[in-house]
C-alpha cells in the first residue's frame, strides 16, 4: 500500500494536482471561516450598578454617569 502511494506522488503530475486541491481546501476553510466571524452573534454586555462597559474601538466618546437611589430591598 505505502508502495502505490509513493509511486503516486513521485509523478509531477499527480503532485501538482494534489497542490491544487490543497490550496484550493485552504481558500474554501478560509472563506468558510470569514462568513462564520461575519454572521456569528455578538456577545451582549451589561454593566449594571453604575458600571460603565466600552467597546475596544471606542474612542473620543463622552461617558455621562447619573447617580440613582441604591435598590430597595
């Protein structure tokens, strides 16, 4: 068995095509990937208690903090 694969890769031919279907696996995982991150949801964040959440991009916003009566309990 390891004797047919190897006389199989040893023709030029059959490793070019092999490349090919390699590198075209790779742009399909990849594409695949991409739409994936694209459309997967979004963690939601909250911050409660006069907590202030900021995404990682956020720049030059103002921050307004309004002080609220503690819950009763």
């Amino acid at each position: 068995m390891l004797d047919t694969v190897l006389a199989y890769l040893k023709d030029p031919a059959n490793r070019a095509i092999l490349a090919w279907l390699g590198g075209g696996l790779v742009i399909i995982a990849g594409g695949i990937w991409t739409v994936f991150k694209f459309f997967a949801a979004k963690p939601t964040i909250r911050a409660d208690g006069g907590g202030v959440v900021i995404g990682r991009d956020n720049t030059n916003s103002p921050i307004t903090i309004t002080t609220r009566p503690p819950p009763k309990p």
